[in-house]
C-alpha cells in the first residue's frame, strides 16, 4: 500500500476549486443537474449523509472519503443555485462559518481563559444566546432522529445548569419512570402507556450521557448484532422459518452469538 502523504494547501485548495469548475459545468450542460432544486436534493442529501453515519461506524476509511466527497458535492450544489437565485455563494457561507468560529472561540482568538472542554461548551451556549438565539434548543433540529435529539436537549441544557448533580441521581430517575411506566401498564391505560414510556427512554438517553456513552450509536451497533445473528439463523435454518419453534430459533441464536 501506498504511504499516505497529506496534500499541501494549495493543493486541497485547487481540488477543491476543480470542484467548483465541475459544479458550473454541470450546472450549465448536464439536464438532469440543471432540473435541480434545493428542494429536490433535499432526501438525496439525507441519503448522502445516512451512508457517511454507516461508513463512520464501520471505520471504513475509504467509503467515508467517498461519501465526504459526495456530501461536499451537496453543499457546492446548494451554494451554486443560491448564486444563480443571487442569494449568496459558496465563499459567503465559508467566510460565514470562519466568523462564527473565531467568535466563538475567544479561548483561541481572544483573551479567554478555560479550564477545559465542558466549559468551552458552556461558552459557546452563552454566546449563541447573545448572538441572539431564542433558545438553548433553538438550534436542535425538529426532524432530528428522537434518540438523537433527546441526547442534544439534554446536553445543551446541562451547558445552563440544568442537570443532576450525580450519576446515582440520573440512576433514580430511570427507576423512577420504570416504576411509573409499570403503573399505566397496570391500569391498561394506553395514553399513559406510551406517555411513560417515551419518558422511560428519555430518562435512559439521558443517563447514557453521564456513562459516556452516544445512545444512537449503541442501539445501531445492537441493530447491527442482532441483524447478523437473524441472518444467521435464515442461512442455518434446516426448514422454513414458519415451520420452526422458538427453542430451534434459539439455539441457532446462541451459535450466531458464540461466533
């Protein structure tokens, strides 16, 4: 294998002027480019960015090259028709981003001193907030997976203090909703059921935090676990799935586990 060798400035900077020159022409000559929209590319960009999330997890160096390549094309793609429709361009969205992180680092490009990366985060709340921002949750987005933003809720508000003092507290707090969840459970109340519930996950997000651990990124890899064995137990199966009891599934599930 080749030894890595990181490209020069100008050289990351002419690649990606090559793509900018691409994008124009396409823009320009492709017919189905030009049918584009930042509407239509929307569910593309989602798709684009899901398969980044999969290569990620897989540490797969090479599909994340290809799938960062594929989401840059994105980004240029929605700066060029805000030019066409002379919003802005791709230089003022960098340029915008280069401003927001110098502002919101002044531990870097000020005279700021911290003792660490909890209070940089709790910097850059408080900077959002004067900047303008509504909310400490302004900028979760809606359509975000609800694991996902349960996790980002609850560590943005921890940044103003809004948080359990230990891990034995957040612990409690589970116990607390389980208790309550088996209550509605009881009384067959349905409303509650899922009311509690819900409440039950977003106690357990909540306490993957104080663990150190991304929720998101455990389920997917149980997702991933409990996928291959199943898989297993299809290419295993002696007779049809339907034909097999529980006890035959199962003792395939434990050889799917012990490889």
């Amino acid at each position: 294998m080749e030894k890595y060798r990181s490209n020069s400035v100008e050289d990351k900077k002419e690649a990606f002027g090559r793509l900018l020159q691409i994008m124009d022409e396409l823009r320009e000559q492709c017919p189905w480019d030009k049918k584009q929209t930042i509407t239509s590319l929307r569910n593309l960009t989602i798709e684009e960015t899901y398969e980044l999330a999969d290569a990620i997890l897989d540490k797969n160096f090479i599909d994340i090259k290809e799938e960062l390549g594929d989401i840059m094309l994105h980004l240029v793609f929605y700066a060029k028709i805000a030019d066409e429709q002379k919003q802005f361009d791709i230089a003022d969205a960098i340029h915008s981003v280069c401003e927001k992180l110098i502002h919101r680092h002044p531990h870097i490009y000020g005279d700021l001193k911290v003792s660490g990366e909890e209070e940089v985060k709790k910097n850059w709340e408080q900077l959002k907030l004067k900047e303008g921002k509504k909310s400490v949750l302004g900028g979760v987005p809606n359509s975000l997976p609800a694991i996902v933003k349960a996790y980002r809720m609850q560590d943005k508000t921890a940044q103003v203090g809004f948080e359990w003092d230990n891990i034995d507290d957040v612990w409690l707090k589970v116990e607390e909703e389980m208790g309550e969840l088996k209550e509605a459970i009881h009384a067959s109340d349905a409303a509650a059921i899922e009311e509690e519930f819900g409440d039950l996950l977003f106690s357990l997000v909540n306490y993957s935090r104080f663990l150190g651990i991304d929720p998101e990124t455990a389920l997917e890899k149980t997702n991933r676990k409990f996928k291959t064995r199943f898989e297993y137990i299809e290419d295993k199966a002696p007779k049809p799935l339907n034909d097999m009891t529980l006890e035959e599934m199962d003792k395939l599930w434990n050889k799917a586990k012990k490889l």
